[in-house]
C-alpha cells in the first residue's frame, strides 16, 4: 500500500521498520518538530532518526490545519495513514484524505486508558493485563471503532520502559497484519462502558508523595522508569528511586513502639509510608550515578530515623 506514516518516540520505531520490511510504501513520515534538550540544543525525534536511516521523506510541521500541510497530505495519495503516538490531534481534512482512512496504533485495551500515557496509567492504577489495539481513527480522543485488539500481561515488576518495548513489538505485528487483512476485518464500535482516559504524565506527579500507601509507590516507581523518573529529596538534593518494592504494614523501628511518620528511614533501606513499607532498591543521588540502595546509606545517605522529603 501507499502510506503515510505519523509517529515520534522510540514506541513508533518498530511499526516504521515493520511497515518498510512488509513491502508497503511509505511515501512521507510525520513526526514532531526538534525540540531543545542537552543544554538547547535541538534534539531529533527516535522516528525522524531512523526514518532518515530508512531513506525515508520526513516532515515536520508544527501545526497540521495549515493549507499547505494538507495539501501536501492529500497530494501523496495515500491508501491509508498510519499513526503511532504521534503527539498531535489530526484534523478532519488530514483523516479524510487516504483512501482507506487512518489506522492508529493504540497501547491500550480501549476504551480503556485512552489519551496521551496509557502505559503509565495502566501501571499507577495496577491493572493486570494492557495490550494494543489498532483503530480506525475518528475526531474524538481514540474513540474509533476497533479493527485488532490483543491483551498481554502486565509482569508484577515491569517498568514503563520495559512494557513500553514489549506493546512496541506487539503493534509492529499488529498493523502489518491489519493492513494485509483490512477488506476483511469488520470495525467494531468501541463499547460504551469502561472508558478511562489517560492523561499526559505531568513531571510533578512523579515526586514521591510519602502519605501515600507503599504499593501505590512502588507502581509510580515503575511507571516512572525510565522517564521523567520518581523522586524525593535528601538534604536538600533530589534524588530519584529507579527501582522499589511495597512491604508490610509494620512501619514500626527496630525497638520502637509505635509506627513511624511516614517518610522515615526504617533499618535496611525501608521507608515508612501512610501504609506499608516501601522497600528502596536502586537510587540514583542528584549528579551520582545510579547504584544499590545499601551503596548509597553507607555513603552520604541517611541514617535511620531520618526523614525524607
């Protein structure tokens, strides 16, 4: 087929490369505008990487309602769009213009999680089981009806960037076979119950919030890893926790009698929290490098009976 491909972070990579091995011609790939990082210096999305490896046009506007971005869409002539986390909404005239409409690649089970972060919604709300669903999209927040839809468990340890990797691959599959079935598969309408929405991770709701249950922070630990990272402060310094467990409810000190304020460093790298224990396994001080829990307390870390912020 002749397609457009519309996507930005490593999660996209593997469907280009997919849709490329398949055969199909990818005749423009859109993805975002650089964006400063590393001290301003503009940095470029992992898809406009490798789809410039690929020998691949690449474009990038910034808006897609301007004239000439829509006139350059249509004039592809395109069978169909295929989109995977591309980051901007499409307008009506960009999902009219291929012949058979636009696919997206969604890391989801819709309706649930729909929106921006599935993945991390998905573990901070500790469901079991994310999959992909491949969608005809439509002007609503992936509201379209479902052309493929696969569940995969969610591993009990599994961190956004390893679950991110895992749906990467299983969509990559998933719309190489959707195209090559397309006439055959028969949409269906997205139910009504269940929806969920899945809002952008914004940087605050990853420092640790010690009034909260342990097995709360031991997801928001995994759905923050790798990226932007959960943290809380040590003297005055952040200092993020890249791997944790949730434990018991005993907050209880050696020799104390009575349960410690959360965010007090218990014996053996524990902190207390509203319920629970959580157990810090790896950090990584501001400006050190990361390593075990039992490296960094016998270092400059706290001691027992500490608070952390």
């Amino acid at each position: 087929m002749r397609l457009a491909f519309m996507g930005t972070p490593a999660f996209a990579v593997p469907a280009l490369e997919a849709l490329v091995a398949a055969g199909h011609d990818v005749r423009a790939v859109y993805t975002q505008p650089p964006r400063p990082a590393n001290r301003g210096q503009l940095t470029r999305s992992a898809v406009h990487e490798r789809a410039e490896a690929l020998g691949l046009e690449v474009r990038t506007p910034a808006r897609l309602r301007a004239a000439d971005v829509v006139d350059g869409f249509a004039a592809l002539d395109a069978d169909a769009a295929v989109v995977a986390a591309y980051g901007l909404i499409l307008p009506p005239a960009l999902l009219a213009a291929p012949r058979l409409g636009c696919l997206n690649i969604h890391a989801s089970l819709l309706p649930r999680w729909r929106g921006a972060a599935p993945i991390q919604r998905a573990l901070l709300a500790g469901d079991g089981e994310t999959g992909i669903t491949i969608m005809q999209m439509d002007e609503g927040l992936d509201t379209g009806p479902m052309l493929l839809r696969r569940a995969v468990p969610i591993g009990c340890s599994e961190t956004a960037g390893a679950l991110t990797g895992r749906l990467a691959a299983l969509g990559a599959e998933m719309i190489v076979e959707a195209l090559a079935h397309l006439p055959e598969l028969l949409p269906e309408p997205q139910p009504a119950e269940g929806a969920t929405v899945a809002p952008k991770i914004d940087k605050a709701e990853a420092r640790i919030d010690w009034h909260c249950d342990a097995a709360f922070l031991a997801r928001l630990v995994r759905a923050m890893a790798p990226a932007p990272g959960a943290w809380f402060c040590h003297a005055g310094q952040r200092v993020k926790l890249l791997a944790a467990r949730a434990e018991g409810k005993d907050h209880r000190p050696a020799g104390a009698g009575a349960a410690a304020t959360p965010g007090t460093l218990v014996e053996g790298g524990r902190v207390a929290c509203a319920e629970g224990l959580l157990q810090l396994e790896t950090v990584q001080p501001a400006g050190g490098r990361a390593m075990p829990v039992a490296d960094w307390l016998r270092g400059r870390g706290p001691r027992p009976g500490e608070r952390l912020g």
